[in-house]
C-alpha cells in the first residue's frame, strides 16, 4: 500500500500586474498601516485572520508582529511595501478581502469589505460565511 504525501507551497508573493492580491489595503489603510509600524520603530508585519464567536459566527483578527513570528505554512502578502501574513485556514475565508481605515470619530477604525461574507453584523467585526 502507497501513501501519497500532499505538499502545499504557501503564498508569498507580490501581486502580478492586472492581478488582485489575495487580501487588499485601502490607500487609507495603507496610510494608517505604515504610520503605526513608524510610531512603533519596529518591522512589524498585520497578521489577519479569522476565529469562531461574534454576532455572526466568526470574528475578523488583526494583530502586529515581528517577521521572525511568520510561519512556513502562513501566505505572505507584500502590498506597496508593507506585509500582511495569513494562515491558510482564514484565508480561505478571507480571500478577495479589502481592509479599509476611516478616522471619523463615530464609526472609524478598520473595515472589512469580505465578498466571502453572506452576512455581516452591524459592527462590521464578524460575518457568516
């Protein structure tokens, strides 16, 4: 009897021209991103993902960390020059997404425009896929 081993080769590289990137930024985000990681003095890098629970059944995370914390089997995502890292279980619900900033004083922070939600709660922080 013969065991097939299934090797996967995770994502990491920058967008190909006239191709959208697995996840996207928003100017505004974009701007928002680069300020933090200066205030910070640190090459940080967005890891994004997904975990169960909020109003909708699963929840948008966002953290920064170092390069070094970046996993083999993670997809690395390079975006006019700043990274975001994604394991690959949320990038499967996370595919096509584009994280947009707005610093309006009601209503502001990071949003997710998620065409793998089939719905959203209010707050925008967790969907149903």
């Amino acid at each position: 009897m013969r065991t097939l081993l299934a090797v996967t080769t995770p994502l990491r590289a920058t967008p190909a021209e006239g191709l959208a990137p697995a996840i996207s930024l928003t100017d505004n985000a974009l701007k928002h991103l680069r300020r933090i990681r200066t205030d910070r003095g640190e090459d940080v890098t967005l890891r994004v993902g997904v975990k169960q629970g909020g109003c909708s059944g699963m929840s948008y995370i966002m953290d920064f960390e170092s390069r070094e914390n970046t996993k083999p089997v993670d997809s690395v995502i390079e975006l006019n020059g700043f990274t975001i890292v994604c394991d690959p279980k949320s990038l499967l619900f996370l595919y096509g997404m584009e994280l947009d900033y707005n610093d309006a004083l009601i209503g502001g922070g990071f949003s997710f425009q998620n065409p793998n939600a089939s719905k959203t709660c209010s707050c925008g922080k967790s969907f149903a896929a």
